[in-house]
C-alpha cells in the first residue's frame, strides 16, 4: 500500500475534471459553494481582488480557517502557500488540506525557487503561461496545472493567451520527432523528459484548469472550449450581488459549455458581476502573473 | 454493438471511454437524459458526487436512471459512482438513486493525504488489480444477495448486487481494463436475456 504516488495526487485533480473549484474566506461561503456543486473549495484568508486592494505581503491563510472550511463541507479542501515557502507548505499538508495551490497570488517567499514538490505527500497545482513553465512545475512534481491568467481582475483576456499559447505548444511538441525534442526543450526551457512524456502521451500528463479573470458563467464556458479541464473562480463569485445564483451558473456553464442557449439562460439576472480591470492599466509591479520562475 | 453509456456531468469521463473502447464497445457520453435510452449500460465515473447529484437534480436525471435500474440495464459505479447507486448512506437520511443493496460511508479513508493505491484480488477479475483509492467511500454493509467481490484491510471496496457493480476505487486511472471487460460481461448477458 503506497501513499502520495504520482497516480494518487495526479487522480485526485482527474477527479476535478469538468467542475468548477471557488475561493472561500469562511465556512459560510464554502457552504454556499458546496451546495452549489463546486468539485473543491479553496480557502483563503482574502480573495485576489481583495489581496490587490490591499497591498502588503500576502501570505498563507490563518490555519483556523483552513480547518473551519475543512470542516464545513464534505468535497476537498485547497489552500494556497507561497512560491517557495516550504514550511507553509509543510503547515498546510499537517493540517490536512487536499491540495496545495503555490500561488503568485501571494507573495513569493523565494524569487528563484520553487518548491521541491516531489517530497509532498500532499499534491500542489501550480500556474503556468507557457510549456516551458508548465513543464518546470510538473518537472517540480505538480500534479495539477492552472493558468495564471491575471488573478483578481475579473478579466479573461490573460487566462485565454495562457491557455492558447500551452495549447499550442503542446500540439507542436506532440506533432515533433523525438529527435527534434531536445532542441525544443532548451528553446522552451523545459526539462526533456517532461516533453518526452507529453510527445508520447499526446497531451499534458496531468490535468490543466483555467485561472485568473474568470468572472461571468461565458467567461467559464470559454476556457473550457479552448481546452482546460475545469475552472477555478477566484474574486469572480463572492464579489457579486447573488453568490448563490452565480456560483450555481458557473457550475452549469461549465458543464454544458457548448449549450449556447443554456448559457444564455442562466447569465439572465444575475445582478452585476465584479468590476473589471483593465491589464494595461495596471503597474507592472502589480502583475500577479509575472511571479514565478 | 453493445453501446455503454458513461454519466458525463463531472468528473472522469474520457478515461471510462476509453477503457470501453480498449474492451471493443461503443462508448458514449451521457450529458442529456434522453441519451439514456440509447444504452445497454451506465458507468458512474469518479468525480464528486455532490457535484454530479445537483447536476441529476437540475438536469432531472433521477427518473431516468432510476427507470434504467428498472429496466435491468447493468450498472457500474466508481467510487462517487458507488455512493450514487447505494440504497444506503452513513450520515445522509437519503440516499441518491438508491438502487445497490450496499451501505457506502463516504471518504472512508480519510483526506487526500491518506489515498493510496495497492494491488487487490478481485473475485472473477483479478488476483493483482492496481486499485487507485482517492479519497475513497467504502462498502460498510452488503445485503444477502450482494456478492462482496474485494476486500482491503477488512473493509468491502468492491460488490456485485445482480445488475449492479460498484468499487471504492478508480479503475479508469490505470491502463488495466479487466473490471471493466468483467462489466462489458455483464451488460452483454443482460441484453443477451432480453432478447430472449
């Protein structure tokens, strides 16, 4: 009998597949989005938008709400730590969360490594722009992939380049010989042997949600025509005027995301979504996505 | 063609088709009730089954499959698939489509951090099967006419009750297909006797 294998925290983010996973600061929320049929909860201390409104270091969340989400609801549990802070990481796995997000929503702890993911029992899901990041983190040992997308800004125009350019490149790498491989890894900076396993596998070996700027049930029915596996919704659901209502549309969207008239349906009424951010507008020391190495 | 449907709401659906596949049958995802009516059998893949139950509900799945059951069409669940077709749940006053004379007690072995895989002895299966338990449900209790199929450390992770087979574990994550041959089995001889 044999815990923590790569078939073991790879299948738990298998079994997210086709859902959608929310970011909760309390057990309340985290209610609201069980009932509504998220496949997760991610408990935070604050959602991105709120993070970026505040400024700081941002940092693990208090581990009482960790464990008042834990116990409040039956589906698994995710947390964020920081890039590179093993002991929040190690804190986190103590306390019994499911999954562990190593976010550049918080603050990097490390700004030149990652966390050495393989040594976990606990699986990580981590963000990626390209393949050549996608590849490190799963190099890294991540079981679970995302797009960075811009967190917090309910603006899905980053999450699309994210999801489009990995995509691509995965299409490109699976379409190459095996001898041109090597190349492509140096060009990409991705470890070969990762490569390797997505040339013959024909796709990436772990699942990849899309991240960052999901905010309207379109915005989820969108990513999951350009491919991803299922959806993450940050600040999109408990900054709107009926959390309830929304949560349930994004979990529907993202089911049936090519019924347009489905979606249509359920985006009537739903109040207004959180307030956007243009990405130009923001200063470049303000963008989420640019952490990480 | 024998035709088997896989319950396509949430969850772990492509690679249940593809293990189908693998056995030489059609494989088709179900998203619409009516997608029902097309199928020898059903595979409940893994997944979270609160999520796949709001879906029944909305979508109002729940007379369709329980008028499955009643047909005799077999039908396989994995894992959240098995806390679906249980007629009792430990902690829930109601069941889902309640159709498996089994009492499933969900998360059974504890979080993520406690899933594991090891190699079981399936009864009319295997005597090595790779089992994946992610955050697994356990058989608790078989009624008398349930066949327990597998046991791991005492507790019951796989049955058979007549049409209906269920397991802790999730078979679609690994490339062995035999319990899912054993279920095309199963489906075949049904569809054999109803044309009889």
């Amino acid at each position: 009998m044999k815990t923590g294998t790569d078939r073991v925290k790879r299948g738990m983010a298998e079994m997210q597949k086709g859902g959608v996973i929310m970011d909760v600061v309390n057990a309340e929320q985290a209610k609201i989005a069980e009932e509504a049929g998220a496949v997760a909860v991610m408990a935070l201390e604050r959602v991105p938008s709120d993070i970026r409104a505040a400024g700081g270091v941002a940092r693990m969340a208090d581990p009482r709400i960790v464990e008042e989400v834990m116990n409040a609801v039956s589906i698994p549990v995710m947390a964020k730590a920081r890039i590179g802070h093993i002991v929040e990481a190690r804190v986190l796995e103590a306390l019994g969360a499911d999954y562990i997000d190593e976010s550049e929503v918080l603050t990097p702890a490390d700004e030149e490594f990652h966390l050495n993911k393989k040594e976990f029992t606990v699986p990580f899901v981590c963000g990626c722009r390209d393949l050549g990041e996608a590849a490190r983190r799963i190099g890294e040992g991540a079981s679970m992939l995302r797009t960075k997308g811009e967190p917090g800004t309910g603006n899905i125009v980053e999450a699309v380049r994210h999801m489009r350019k990995v995509n691509a490149q995965v299409r490109k790498v699976v379409s190459m010989n095996e001898d041109e491989l090597m190349t492509e890894a140096k060009l990409l900076g991705a470890p070969y042997e990762v490569l390797l396993e997505i040339k013959r596998n024909g796709g990436l070996p772990v699942v990849n949600f899309a991240a960052g700027g999901v905010a309207t049930p379109a915005d989820a029915a969108l990513m999951m025509q350009l491919g991803a596996d299922g959806v993450f919704v940050g600040s999109g659901i408990f900054k709107s005027e009926n959390p309830a209502k929304f949560a349930r549309a994004i979990v529907e969207a993202t089911t049936h995301f090519q019924d347009y008239s489905l979606i249509a349906e359920l985006s009537k009424g739903l109040g207004t979504p959180m307030k956007g951010i243009e990405i130009s507008s923001l200063a470049p020391e303000a963008r989420m996505q640019d952490r990480g190495w | 063609m024998i035709k088997i449907g896989v319950l396509a709401l949430q969850g772990a659906v492509r690679e249940h088709m593809q293990s189908l596949e693998a056995c030489g049958v059609e494989a088709i995802a179900i998203k619409h009730k009516e997608e029902l009516q097309e199928v020898d059998g059903l595979i409940l893949p893994g997944g979270e089954s609160t999520t796949m139950r709001r879906l029944i509900d909305k979508y109002d799945f729940m007379d369709a499959l329980k008028g499955l059951a009643a047909e005799g069409k077999p039908m396989f669940g994995t894992c959240a698939g098995l806390i679906l077709l249980a007629k009792h749940l430990i902690g829930y006053n109601e069941p889902h489509i309640g159709v498996m004379d089994v009492t499933v007690e969900r998360n059974s072995f504890g979080r993520q951090v406690d899933s594991f895989e090891a190699d079981l002895a399936i009864t009319g299966v295997a005597d090595d099967f790779p089992a994946v338990f992610i955050r697994a449900p356990h058989i608790v209790d078989a009624g008398e006419n349930v066949e327990v199929l597998c046991k791991h450390n005492g507790r019951i992770v796989a049955a058979r009750d007549g049409q209906f087979l269920g397991c802790s574990f999730h078979p679609e994550l690994t490339d062995d297909h035999r319990i899912t041959a054993y279920f095309v089995e199963m489906v075949k001889e049904a569809k054999q006797k109803q044309l009889v």
